[in-house]
C-alpha cells in the first residue's frame, strides 16, 4: 500500500469537487456546497493562480486532496500558505494520508520561504486536533472565523 502525492492539473476538477464535497458532507456543510468541476478547472488552468492543490492517491487511485491559497503576514512581512481545507474520503481515512498531505502543504511552504502555514479548524473536529497537535501545531483558543457574504457584503460593498 502506497501512498503518493501530486499536483492537481487540469483535468482534476471533477477528482477535488468529488473530495471536497465529501468534507461539506462531513462537516455537516453540504446546503453550502456550491462549487462545480469547472470553478476548480478555472484556478487549475491559471498559470497565475494564487491557489493550488494538490491530490493524494492511494495504489494509484485518488483517495484525498489539499487545498490552499497564497496569503500574506503583515506582521512578519513574509508569504503565509493558507491551507483552506484537507479532505480524505471515507474508504481511504485512517490510513495516514491527511498526514503526509499536511506535510506535503509544510515542504510547499519551506520551498516558497513562507513564513508559515495557517489554516481554520473547526472545534468539534478532535480527530483532526490529534492530527495537528501531532504534527506539532499551535491551536490558538479564542480565534473566530469571520466573513462577509451574500446581502451582508453586498450591503457594505454599496
């Protein structure tokens, strides 16, 4: 059994959305899902992207992804990897992939001289804090996850 990691290309749209959706599934967050293969097509096709992924496979068959976008700390004036989500599907978890997937996204930022790797977690999700805290993670208490969207941005936007 092997595990191997690889950029995601175009083409791989179809793969990420059947992934991603898995996590909106999970997180009790499918009403949400909006996404299609040709939103990802889109970013996986621009050579300027600001975003990536990347896809774990599992004997050569796609078993999980990592994505992530390009952002910037002010405070330590150095690139920051924001890691927006890692999602393994359900016959493939367990088997250490989100690990090397999370370690994929650290050499990824040690290869861009990032500062660091920063990514939300949601606080009911204790499998993925063991999988952070074993990876040597700090998880700040008291942080919120804020947005604007729909009506409420439009508002402020006018």
């Amino acid at each position: 059994m092997s595990i191997t990691i690889r950029p995601a290309v175009a083409g791989d749209g179809p793969t990420l959305i059947a992934m991603v959706h898995e996590l909106a599934v999970h997180h009790d967050y499918e009403a949400y899902f909006t996404a299609t293969p040709a939103d990802y097509e889109r970013f996986l096709a621009d050579p300027n992207a600001i975003n990536g992924a990347i896809i774990a496979e599992w004997n050569g068959e796609p078993a999980g992804c990592a994505t992530w976008q390009r952002s910037y700390a002010t405070f330590t004036g150095r690139e920051v990897i924001y890691l927006e989500d890692i999602s393994v599907l359900p016959a493939y978890r367990r088997k250490g992939i989100a690990t090397v997937l999370l370690k994929a996204v650290a050499k990824l930022a040690v290869q861009r001289n990032a500062g660091a790797v920063k990514w939300l977690m949601m606080g009911w999700n204790t499998d993925a804090r063991r999988l952070y805290e074993a990876a040597g993670a700090s998880i700040e208490e008291g942080n919120c996850f804020c947005q604007l969207s729909g009506d409420a941005l439009q508002r402020l936007a006018s």
